[in-house]
C-alpha cells in the first residue's frame, strides 16, 4: 500500500514538474510572438510649439516600450534556459518593435513638457518577414527613397565599361526593384537614372565610388543607392543532359546619399539550368537578386531599427565659424541644451568650416526644429540646409541679432 502511494506521488511530481515546465515554454513562445507592455514619453516644449512636443513624446514612449519588452523577454528566457527547454542562445537575440499603439493619456506636465503614456503591442520577431511593420518603420525614417544602379554582365554578351548605360534596366534592377515595391519602398526609376546621369560617373559608382554615388542619389532625390555588379557564367565539367547549368554572382553596397557612408553590403550566388545560355543566365541573376534583396532589406531594417530605438548619427556642418573657441563652445551647448544627445565628436575645422557628427536619439528633422527653436545663451541657429541624414547651419551671435 506504502509503495503505490509513494509510486503515485512520484507519478504526480512529474506530472506537476512537466506541467511547470510546458508552462514556462508557453510563456516564452507567447513572448517571442507579441507582448503588450505601458510606457511613457516625455519631451520638451520648444517656443510653444506643443505638437512637435507630443510627436516626440510619443517616439520616446515607443522607445520605452521596446525597452521594457526586450528586458522582459530576456528575463523569461533566462529563466526556461535553466531548465534547457532553450538550444541556442536566444540571449543574444535582440530585435524587438512596435506592431501597434494606444495613446491612454497625454498632457502638459509644466508649461515646458509634454507627457504621453501608451498601450503598446511589441512585435518579437524577425522584422523582415512582418510587412506592416516595415511600413511603420520606413514611415519612421521619413520614408527614403531608394535608386538601383546595378552593373550587369550576362553569359555571351560584349561587354565594356560603359554598357551599363546602353540597357533601360538590366535584370537584376529589375528584381531588386519589385521586391523593394512590394515591401512598401519609394523606388526611383531606372530609366529616369540613366537619362541623367553621366558615363563617368555611373562607372565611377559601379567601382566602388561611394561619394559619387552619393552624389548621383543626391541630384535625383534619392535618400538611399544601391550599386552593384551582376555576372553570369556557364559552369564548366556539369552534365545536365543537354542543359546549361548558368551560374550568377550578385554583390551590393548600400549608401547613405546625403553622408555618403556605407550601411549595408551583401553578395550572393544562384544557379539556374536552361537549354538557352542566356536565358539561364537571366534567371539565375534574377534568382541572385531576389535573395540579394532579402538580406538588403533585413540588414537596412536592422540599421533602421538600432537607429530608431537607440541613437542615429546626424552629420552638422557648421559655417563661418569665426574661431575654434566658437565651435567649441557651440558643442558644449549641444550636450548642454537640445535633449537626446548622447555624443558630439568634431571631425574637421577649416577656412571657419566645422564638420560635426551628433549621435542623438531621434532624427535630423527633430535635431533641426530643435537647433533653430532653442535659445542658446551666446548664439542663435539658423538652418542652411537640411536632409535625412544631415544639417548645415550658421551660428549667429545674440549681438548681432535684434
């Protein structure tokens, strides 16, 4: 009697155990899909301009909420790896998002601050595959426009260094282009490219060149330019009973056409079998371009992500700088003054040009409306110029201005 009430408490203890642990794998699942978390923004108020304040507020809070549930999806999945329902290292897992958001209340703290508190739905998945995040995101990052200028050399053509030029769109353009389109990215027109754009500098940007892609981007209102090369090749020693294995490499540097820096890159390979050596190659240079424009749009989310939640760099050119005392006092007043500025790293000082890079949470749009809002103690700020990723500005001392 003893011994089957002990076999039944056994029983029942891992009963309880598998229990305890099949919840806990749950919990964890239901945090890698969704989460709904509370958080708060806060920002300031600049020359009454309250709407500008409750717009910030609100991406503060999104940031807050992002934080929160990546701190809470760690903390589970600490907890379940001790029990070794986790095989791979989920702790360096790291994207999380807004899918949506509920404002629950808003309202002026002091005449000066904004305060938002939201509902909001995190989204712990991979962004990529989730189109309306990509929406939310590229709305974030003020929609960019994006260019292709992709270099193509299929098996059986002649080819120089200007044949980019002598085609409307080569193949792999045209693939990169329709999996941008449907993932919600404004794409420039190829073809409006080309008419526009000089030999020497479309080959220029084909090698390597990643100022005058910049600048080909920058004359045609692209934010983003991609540039490329594409080859395809027959594949020697393969018996494919009258079929031509046709073989294609795709690499790609994605570039910031306002800094010109470089925030992606990616090369990938394809092969694909047809009787018709150039068809073949056509396909498989699409096939390389359609998994090249996977990663491309996975590693630019990613960047967009990190810059978003975390901290982006702005570049600030300032001009007529009168003395090295000026900018160094202008960079105190930086850190001092405009709220979400984690760094200010001066990079060049020549014939009264300062070359500045803010690392800011936010934007260039927020960082700019702040700068001509705020009243400095010495100086007054006037935008030049302005784009995504960068801000030119004239410091303006208060004896001057009436």
């Amino acid at each position: 009697m003893k011994k089957n009430i002990r076999n039944n408490l056994k029983f029942l203890s891992i009963i309880l155990v598998l229990f305890f642990i099949i919840a806990l794998h749950t919990n964890v699942h239901s945090q890698m899909g969704t989460s709904n978390v509370q958080a708060t923004g806060v920002a300031t108020v600049f020359a009454g301009d309250q709407a500008l304040a409750r717009d910030q507020a609100i991406d503060d809070a999104l940031r807050n909420a992002v934080e929160q549930g990546l701190g809470t999806f760690v903390q589970s999945s600490t907890l379940v790896e001790n029990y070794q329902l986790v095989s791979d290292n989920i702790l360096t897992w790291s994207n999380g998002y807004v899918k949506t958001y509920t404002i629950v209340s808003e309202r002026l703290t002091d005449p000066t601050s904004y305060e938002v508190v939201i509902d909001a739905q995190l989204e712990l998945s991979n962004l990529q595959n989730d189109w309306n995040s990509i929406q939310n995101l590229l709305s974030k990052m003020q929609n960019p426009r994006i260019l292709f200028i992709i270099d193509e050399q299929n098996i059986g053509q002649s080819y120089n260094k200007y044949h980019f030029l002598s085609v409307d769109m080569t193949a792999a353009e045209g693939a990169l282009m329709n999996k941008f389109l449907n993932k919600g990215f404004d794409v420039i027109d190829a073809a409006t490219m080309r008419e526009n754009v000089r030999r020497e500098q479309a080959y220029a940007a084909l090698t390597g060149n990643s100022r005058v892609a910049a600048q080909i981007g920058k004359n045609l209102g692209a934010e983003i330019i991609v540039t490329g090369k594409a080859v395809a090749k027959v594949a020697t020693g393969i018996n494919l009973g009258g079929m031509k294995s046709c073989q294609a490499n795709l690499t790609a540097r994605v570039v910031k056409a306002d800094v010109a820096s470089v925030i992606a890159t990616s090369s990938q390979h394809a092969a694909y079998p047809h009787i018709d050596e150039v068809t073949g190659g056509t396909k498989a240079i699409e096939k390389a371009a359609n998994k090249l424009a996977d990663d491309l749009m996975n590693k630019i989310a990613k960047k967009w992500q990190d810059e978003f939640y975390n901290a982006t760099t702005v570049k600030v050119l300032v001009k007529d700088v009168e003395s090295f005392t000026e900018i160094n006092n202008f960079k105190s007043s930086l850190k001092f003054y405009v709220r979400g500025i984690k760094d200010v790293y001066q990079r060049n000082f020549s014939a009264g040009l300062a070359e500045l890079d803010v690392k800011i949470t936010g934007n260039a749009d927020q960082l700019a409306r702040e700068l001509e809002r705020k009243e400095f103690d010495k100086f007054d700020i006037k935008i030049l110029e302005y784009s995504l990723n960068r801000i030119v500005l004239k410091l303006i001392p208060r004896e001057m201005t009436n």
